[in-house]
C-alpha cells in the first residue's frame, strides 16, 4: 500500500487491476474528515459503482491512523447555531450509509486508530483487517451526543446489544485485541503482514461472481437491517440460476480452473 507523505487532500482514488483502494489523507490530523470530504467519497463511491471492471473496494488511511472521524469543529458550528440545519451527522450519516450498500464488496484496511464516526464509517465496510496496535472509541456520550440511528443500528447488528451498550455508554477505549474478540475486526495482524491479508482477501473476492455477491451482499444487510424484500431476493436467487455466472462457475469447476466472471 503506498502511503507517501502527500500534502493532505481529499480521499486520494488508486486503482490496481480489479481492485480500487480510496486512501483518507491527512495525516497531521490523522484523518479527521472535513465536510468537503464527504462529498467526495460519495461521488468516488458512485464511480466504482459504475466501473464494471472494479470487483472489490479497500478503503484505508495514510500515516499512523485509519481516521479520527467527523471534524468536531462543523459540529460544534451546529451545536450553537440558532437555526436548526442539517445536522453535520446527517451528513456523515448518508456517506457511511452509502458506502455500507455499495455494489462492490468492501474491505477496510485498518493501519491505525480508529475514533469516533470512522468506527462507523469502518464497521460499514464487509470486512475489517487491522494491525495488532490499533485501537478504537466512541466518545459520543463524552460529547453529549446523541449518535444518529443508523450508526447504533449498525453497532447493535454488528457487534451485539452488550458491545454496543459498552462502546456507546462508556465511550471507553478498547484495544485491537479486543476489538477482534467482539467482532469488530474481521482479522488482526502484525503491521508488516498487513498489506499481504488485505491483498490474499481482495483477490478472493475479485474472483468471485459480481452479480451473485452483489445480491447476496445486498440480502445480507436487508436481513441485519430487518428490511429484507424477500420477493425481489428470491427473484434474484432465481435468475441467478439461468444466468451467465452460474454456466461460467459450473464449467470452470468442471474444468478445474479458476472462473473468469465477466463484469
């Protein structure tokens, strides 16, 4: 993964192959996301979306952290303002939320720290590989916020009632170690292996069929969510079974090779 010592920017866009990799960029303050950030993300979002030869997201941080979440500055400007606005959460609140139902499969490369709105805006992603320093907290209660719904909903599915309610109510730091435990990190390893479980993963899933994970992914988070349309899921099932996918995996297991999905 290159992380060189750019001046900080909005997310930075790398694509390798099938494999595209949005970087969070500012460093010095490890990562803290601004408001023109999140319009950013958002439309880099909609071009992976659009890009049949992306098979598979990893979104990561540069430097020392993953993301110190949500500017708190726009939210204090919120916070006294004398007329009610779309709240800065609501704003993040749509980017996480975006990002938890893109097409793609997502990984989240977990370099660092990770605080605040970022736990969310990782615990979106489908899987999460962090080092063995990393470290998390949610300091909503400290702040005397009021977290958004989405974000507790994500919390509780993810990580159970008990977890959330500790994360949440405490606002206690906890350590990569124990973020594995709960199920927050999908994999924890040593800084120097990092980039090779990220990549063994990532090429898992590039060779995968897109439609069928894409709908699967899409059943999956219906179900967390209890908003599943088993209509249109059963539907998808069904003409998966007629479908070019199916006849390419069937034939390369014949065959004993390796499937060649087309996007």
């Amino acid at each position: 993964m290159s992380e060189t010592a750019d001046a900080a920017s909005s997310p930075v866009l790398e694509i390798n192959g099938a494999c595209a990799t949005i970087r969070l960029n500012r460093p010095k303050h490890l990562n803290r996301l601004q408001a023109e950030d999140l319009g950013e993300l958002v439309k880099l979002f909609d071009r992976i979306e659009s890009d049949p030869a992306i098979r598979v997201l990893v979104l990561t941080g540069t430097g020392r952290a993953f993301s110190a979440g949500y500017d708190l500055n726009s939210v204090a400007e919120r916070a006294v303002s004398a007329h009610e606005q779309q709240s800065a959460g609501s704003a993040f609140e749509v980017v996480v939320n975006r990002l938890e139902d893109l097409g793609v499969p997502t990984i989240c490369r977990l370099n660092g720290g990770v605080y605040g709105g970022s736990t969310d805006l990782a615990l979106a992603c489908d899987f999460r590989i962090g080092v063995d320093t990393a470290e998390m907290f949610m300091p909503a209660a400290r702040l005397g916020l009021h977290y958004y719904t989405s974000g507790i909903k994500r919390y509780v599915t993810r990580l159970g009632l008990d977890n959330a309610k500790k994360l949440f109510l405490t606002a206690s730091r906890i350590s990569a170690p124990e973020m594995l435990r709960i199920g927050y990190l999908t994999a924890m390893v040593p800084e120097e292996t990092l980039d090779e479980e990220v990549g063994k993963l990532a090429n898992i899933l590039a060779g995968n069929a897109p439609q069928a994970m894409r709908g699967m992914k899409r059943a999956i988070n219906e179900f967390a969510r209890g908003e599943l349309d088993a209509r249109v899921a059963d539907q998808r099932h069904r003409d998966s079974m007629r479908g070019d996918e199916i006849k390419e995996g069937i034939k390369a297991f014949s065959e004993k090779r390796p499937p060649r999905f087309e996007g």
